[in-house]
C-alpha cells in the first residue's frame, strides 16, 4: 500500500507531466489552426458572424450551399425592407444536418422571425448528404451525448484536449497541419460575406465535377429521412410562430441532363416541393425564370449577376407572402 508521501509525489509528478503536455500543446499548434470545433471552417465563421449580430428580427436562409450562395441578403433585406437578413446555409445542408442546424444553433443565436428554406434535388436525394451528417453528428460542438458534454466543457480550457485529434499526427509538429488548416480557414473567409452567403464564383465544370455531381443524383430516390427532416423542422418553427416558406432553387441544363432518365426526371423535384408546401401548409416559391448554363459557375451555383437576379424574383414573391 502507497505511503501519503509517495501518493503526493505521485500526484505533483503527473500534474508536472500534465502541464508540460498542455504548455506544448499551446506552443505546438499555431493560432488560426487549433482543431475544428464544428464541422467545417465556413460553419465555424458562420457563429462567429451570428454571433456578433444584433436581436433585431431575422429572415434567415437555410439548406445546401447553391441556397447559401443563390439567396443574396443585401437584395433580399433592400427589397423587403427588413433591418436583418442572414444567409444560414452551409455546405452539404441537406434535411437530416438543417434540422439541428437550424434548432440548436441558429434560433439559439438569432431572434428569427421567417425562415426561407432552399430547396433543390440534392436536398431530397437518397444518394447525397450522408459524409456531412456524420462529419456534424461527430464535430465536437454538435455531437450528442453526456461524454461529448463533458468533452467540450474540458476543451473550453484545456489546449492538449481542444486539439488532440491533430496532436495525434507527426506532421503537425512540423506545421504541415497548420499550413493546411490556415489555407482552409483562409479559402472560407473569402468565399463567404458577411451576411453568410456564399461568394465562391469560380467556374468549375470539369469532367470530375460532373461524375461527382451525377453520382448524387442517379439513382435519383426520394431520401424519407430528410423529408421527415423538413416536417418535424417545419412543424416546430410553425408552434413557435416563426414563418416558413420555401423555395425551390434553379438547376441549369448540364445539371438536369445527369440524371438517369433525363431532364424529365427533374420534374420529380418540383412535384416534391410543391407537396410539401401543401402538407405542411406553407408557401412554396418557384421562380418561373428558366436559367441557361452560362448563369451557372458549375452544375448547381449562380454566378454572382444571377444570383442577384434570382434574389430580386423571389423576394417579389415573398414580399406577398411574409409581412
């Protein structure tokens, strides 16, 4: 049986240990690379931004990145007269990852008063949404569970548990993960303005692109998960007197032209959102305005003029749904 005496040096002994791991934690990871809080640099800039905001009432845009990027603030905030209008939407944003988004961390932060939901086909396609779910289900500010309490509350303090995941590698030592991390936070800042939509206006339509994008939405089946999503969300923001409507977001041709059957495939997307708005008896907006690939930068983003556009059309039709 251990002596008091050697049971305290034990203890001093692991307390030095224990601080000379958390001072070379500090000194070993560089600021603006500490390891991700949530799942991805654009979602970390997001709370800062909401964050900073005021309480004034908001219209705030949810869903993928083409709603983050198809749905401008300013034109949405100058046309509908509305102090505060904030763009939600992150990358992957489908259904199953805006419920909690939108709950947990969006009301929680802003007064919202209407959320304007965007809606396109990979919203509701059975092939497309899974790596972001588990990547938010798995971040450490967004998974579930008494141990990732207990987690996040001892990262709140501790630099040696904040950012173990990537003390783990050699390489981070060397830098090599914080030149990375520095690059990833640097391409968000300036793909994202400051009303969180997104600004990323690079032309990308190489062959690669158009696998990856076919690849989400052949076969295309209707994902009941994130219909159930939209629902339970949709039900709750209701309950809470907050306006809901949604809008379904433009594909250009060389999108619709991956699908398995066809472009007449696409018309399975419409009649979807189209339902849902009535089931759930919230407004639906269809801009009737049929878009050419060249106001595309890729298989589903506008280009900035377009984008502009399109924010201009639907807010003429949220003007007479949302006072």
């Amino acid at each position: 049986m251990m002596s008091r005496v050697a049971v305290l040096r034990f203890l001093v002994a692991a307390l030095i240990v224990a601080g000379v791991a958390e001072g070379i934690a500090r000194v070993a990871v560089a600021p603006g690379s500490e390891a991700l809080r949530w799942h991805d640099y654009a979602v970390e800039l997001k709370i800062d931004q909401m964050d900073a905001l005021g309480s004034d009432p908001s219209l705030v845009v949810v869903g993928t990145s083409m709603a983050q990027q198809d749905l401008v603030p300013s034109v949405l905030s100058a046309q509908l007269n509305l102090v505060s209008v904030y763009n939600a939407g992150i990358n992957g944003g489908v259904p199953v990852v805006v419920e909690p988004w939108l709950l947990d961390q969006v009301m929680d932060r802003l007064n919202v008063s209407t959320v304007v939901w965007g809606l396109s086909a990979l919203d509701i396609s059975a092939a497309y949404g899974q790596a972001t779910e588990s990547a938010y289900r798995s971040a450490l500010n967004t998974k579930d569970g008494a141990s990732a309490s207990v987690e996040r509350t001892a990262a709140s303090f501790s630099a040696l548990v904040r950012n173990r995941t990537i003390l783990r590698e050699p390489s981070a030592l060397a830098g090599v993960i914080a030149n990375q991390r520095l690059t990833d936070r640097g391409e968000a800042e300036t793909n994202m303005g400051d009303r969180g939509e997104r600004i990323d206006f690079r032309r990308v339509v190489a062959p690669s692109r158009q696998a990856e994008m076919r690849g989400r939405i052949t076969p295309f089946v209707l994902d009941r998960d994130d219909l159930a999503a939209i629902a339970r969300t949709v039900d709750q923001l209701l309950a809470a007197g907050i306006a809901v409507v949604l809008v379904e977001l433009p594909v250009p041709p060389r999108f619709t032209d991956l699908y398995r059957s066809g472009p007449a495939e696409h018309e399975l997307v419409h009649a979807t959102v189209t339902a849902l708005g009535a089931e759930l008896d919230v407004p639906v907006v269809s801009v009737a305005e049929d878009f050419t690939n060249n106001d595309f930068v890729d298989f589903t983003h506008l280009g900035e003029a377009a984008a502009r556009r399109f924010s201009l059309q639907t807010a003429e039709a949220l003007a007479t749904l949302i006072e």
